[in-house]
C-alpha cells in the first residue's frame, strides 16, 4: 500500500491506479507548479524544470542546439498524446529501466536537484521503479553540464513496435580531438535493472583513432557487460545481440557527427 | 466517505461545473457526468488511444487523467469537430477515405489526427504510421486511415 504518490508521473501512476494496482490515501497533483516547467540555458549545458513535457524537449530550439541526443530520444517516449503530458521529472522519478529520460540523465552526466538534496544521475537509479529519492521528497530540476565542443552523438533504439516500450537502446556521445577519441561515454537501458553506463566499451576506446574495428570490438565488449533477462518481448541472448548491433551503430553515428 | 471536488471545465465551448470524486476519470466523468458519449473507453490504461481528447488545445488520454485536474481547463471532444449532416473537414476526409468500419477507434484517432495536424509536417507515410501507433485499430489495417490523413496534410 502507498500512502501518498507525488502525481507528476501520470501517464505511468494513472494505469496503476486503473489497475488497483497502487491504492493511494493522498495524492498530490504538481501539474500546477507551472514555475517547474522551464528550459533554461546553464554554463552551455542546460537546466530543465522537473514538470518540463516530453513534447517540450523533443521540440525545444534549445535542446535541439545543445543536446539533440536528448531531442531524438524523445522521438522514441511513447506516443504525442503522452508526450504531451509525461514529465521529465515524473520519468525520472518512476525510473523505468527500458525509459529513455533515465538513460539519458545518465549518460549525460545529469545532476537531479529535488527538494532536499542534488543528487548526481549516477547514484539516482537504484532499481526497476526505485530511485534514491525519499518519500516526501520533489524532483525539482535536472541540470546537464555543457558538453565538450566537438561531441558528436548516437541513438539507437530497438521496440516491437512505434511508441512501444524499448527492447534495448544504446545511447552514446563522443567527443573527438586531433582524430582521437577523447572522452567517451555510453548508456544502454531494458538490459538491467536500471539504465547502465557501458564502461568497459568506454574505457576501449577512450584515447584510440576512431576505426570501424574499434566500434565492433567496444560492442563485442558492450554486450558482454550487460547482463539482461529474459521476458516476453525478447530473450537475454537476443537482448545481448541487440546491445552490440545498437551500440556498433550509435558509435559509428556518434564520431561522423564529432568531427 | 470520500472528499468532493468541485471541477469547472468548458468542453466544446459549454462551461460546466459539477461536484465529484476525486478518483474519477476525465473519460467517465465526460461520458457519464455530462453525457459526451462520443469519446470513447477501450482498453484504460493509456494503450487503445480510443479516449483522446484534447486538453487546452493538446492530445492527451482521458483515462489518464483524473477529472478533478480538468478543473480550469478547456476540453475538446469529438462532438467538437463537425455533425452527422455537418462533417468538419477531417471527418469527411475520413468518409471519403473509408477511414473507418465499426468506429470505434474513430473519436480518438480523429482528436489524434487534429494534434497530429498541428504538431508534425507529416511529409511522409512513414511519419503518419509513427504518429497514429498510439492508437489501435481493429478493422481498416490502418491503410485508409493514412490515406485520409495524408489527404489532410496536403490541403493544409
């Protein structure tokens, strides 16, 4: 039984609801907080209030200038009727591990501010529908650090259908420097529990000239990092496929874009 | 013995006031409380698109969306676009097109479309696909619904 459910995560809270699958006592409807739906620029990255829509990033002349990753993947949430109401916060907050905001958050290096504390994205997910957060504590705003010039970026995401839940996506951003790859960075979600960074694949190819035998390896090393289950849209062993076919891909789009 | 809420809303340009429980659904409380039984309930839990309506102006599910945060805002329904003997333009698109066989996809895929139509170029078949995969379709295999849609777009 939850006592009370903050209410900016509607489009996932209402079907739990329908479903009497959570039977709240109080909840708290922060559609009206209109002063947290803002996108704001921050140091070259960005600020983005807690009750921002999906519809507002992935349209935003300024997430598309500093973060098009962030606009394509929204593409990807869902379909407009939700995307029009589904919040970056209330995403983040429900931490679904095949979501695109919490991925997203960690790949680039998001600092969550809530109520009480701020709180880096790396230590937020803790599990399927967990996060670090308190019960009586309010996502606020999700600030994203400028990314270093000349960051290119890759989004790939495979689902059974438009609009569905993700099998598996990989998201990638790199950032090239006297033909290196400088700086690395890699997330993958619907393989874990909550969205993962793909480490081992970064460290592979930080500091090494951009070839297509580098991306296949850093993929080959990507799927044998993640450890998915198996469930009615796709098996582990298929999942793992997915995770380097998808992040062979990403890579391969993310450096055309860096140079 | 559950708390009331007073909820006023203008839905299709009427105002409305009335008092309910705060766990009722904007489907429901449109259908049952004032009668609006053009938009549709299918599936509840935000997957059929059947329920779409338009909330100040935006596509949203009806069945996500509890009545009392209706409270202020405009509501759009089918009963909005046109009549029997008064199709609106997307409606007589859809005749044409033979857009639809028992109908019952058909108030939600057209609040959809009136989004759709203000929100994305729809330059191609593919970006129309995409924008009608929220809402399922039991009968056209969705073909002739493309092609009204597409018809729109263009007239535009």
């Amino acid at each position: 039984m939850v006592a009370t459910e903050r209410y900016s995560l509607a489009q996932s809270l209402v079907p739990l609801l329908n479903f009497r699958v959570v039977r709240p006592n109080v909840l708290i409807d922060i559609n009206r907080l209109t002063m947290l739906d803002f996108v704001e620029e921050h140091d070259g990255g960005l600020r983005i209030g807690a009750l921002t829509r999906h519809h507002t990033l992935e349209t935003s002349p300024l997430v598309r200038y500093r973060f098009p990753v962030l606009a394509a993947a929204m593409q990807h949430v869902a379909h407009l009727a939700i995307r029009n109401r589904g919040t970056i916060g209330g995403s983040l907050s429900h931490a679904d591990p095949a979501s695109e905001l919490p991925m997203l958050a960690l790949l680039l290096d998001a600092e969550i501010q809530t109520s009480a504390a701020c709180r880096a994205a790396a230590d937020f997910f803790v599990g399927p529908l967990t996060t670090a957060l308190a019960d009586d504590e309010l996502v606020t705003e999700i600030v994203l650090p400028a990314l270093p010039p000349k960051t290119g970026w890759g989004f790939e995401e495979f689902s059974l259908r438009a609009g569905d839940f993700a099998v598996a996506a990989v998201a990638a951003t790199l950032t090239g420097a006297d033909g290196k790859i400088a700086k690395a960075r890699l997330a993958a979600m619907g393989v874990g529990e909550t969205p993962l960074r793909l480490l081992a694949a970064e460290a592979a190819l930080t500091g090494q000239p951009f070839t297509a035998q580098l991306a296949t390896e850093a993929a080959q090393l990507a799927r044998d990092e993640v450890d998915p289950s198996s469930d009615l849209r796709a098996s582990a062993g298929y999942r793992r496929h997915l995770v380097a076919a998808l992040t062979e891909r990403a890579l391969e789009t993310a450096w055309a874009r860096a140079r | 013995m559950t708390e009331r809420h007073l909820v006023r809303t203008a839905v299709n340009g009427v105002e409305y006031e009335r008092t309910v429980e705060p766990r009722l659904l904007l489907s429901d409380f449109l259908r049952q409380e004032l009668g609006l039984t053009g938009t549709h309930v299918g599936c509840e839990h935000g997957v059929c698109g059947a329920c779409t309506v338009l909330v100040d102006g935006h596509s949203a599910r009806s069945c996500l969306f509890l009545a009392v945060q209706a409270d202020g805002s405009r509501i759009e329904t089918v009963e909005s676009l046109g009549a029997v003997d008064d199709l609106s333009p997307l409606q007589e698109a859809f005749r044409e097109h033979h857009a639809l066989q028992c109908g019952f996809c058909t108030p939600g895929m057209l609040m959809t479309c009136v989004d759709l139509l203000q929100s994305y170029p729809l330059a191609s078949d593919v970006e129309i696909r995409d924008g009608l995969s929220g809402n399922l379709c039991r009968c056209t295999g969705y073909e002739h619904i493309v092609r009204a849609v597409r018809a729109m777009a263009a007239k535009r």
